[in-house]
C-alpha cells in the first residue's frame, strides 16, 4: 500500500511498531553496521524514522487513493 500511494498514511503508521520492534529486539544488540553478522540498528532505525515521517507529512501529490486530510476544515465548525 505504501509503494503504491493508497492510503500511504496509514500504511506508514501501521509499519512504525514493526520497525520499532525489529530494532529493539532483534538488531540493537548486533552493533552500528548493517553489514555486521545478523545485522546492525541503524538500518531499522532509519525505516522507523521514515515511517513517522511519512506519516507526519502525508501521501504526496501522485497517490492513488489519498488519505484524509488531517487539518480541521471550515466545514465542520459551526
């Protein structure tokens, strides 16, 4: 979903927690590299990074199905 634009937003914000536990539980202890033997934190790190940054700026100008906005509109006030 993410690759493709549809709802992109929330598939980044679906993904965080799986990045976040394969960092702290699988790949913290490994060291910095990712080249190391069963692979360093950084790598994980930066894709949880990038989910939460995703999910803060939004879909994009070319996605498929875009995902509610998330600012209030003027339609909803009184």
């Amino acid at each position: 979903m993410l690759l493709l634009g549809i709802k992109g937003r929330w598939a980044a914000l679906a993904l965080a927690p799986f990045m976040l536990g394969a960092l702290l539980a699988v790949h913290l202890g490994n060291g910095w590299v990712f080249s190391a033997p069963n692979g360093g934190w950084e790598y994980p790190a930066y894709l949880f990074v990038l989910c939460l940054a995703q999910t803060l700026l939004g879909d994009g100008a070319f996605a498929i199905a875009p995902s509610a906005d998330l600012k209030p509109t003027a339609e909803g006030r009184t």
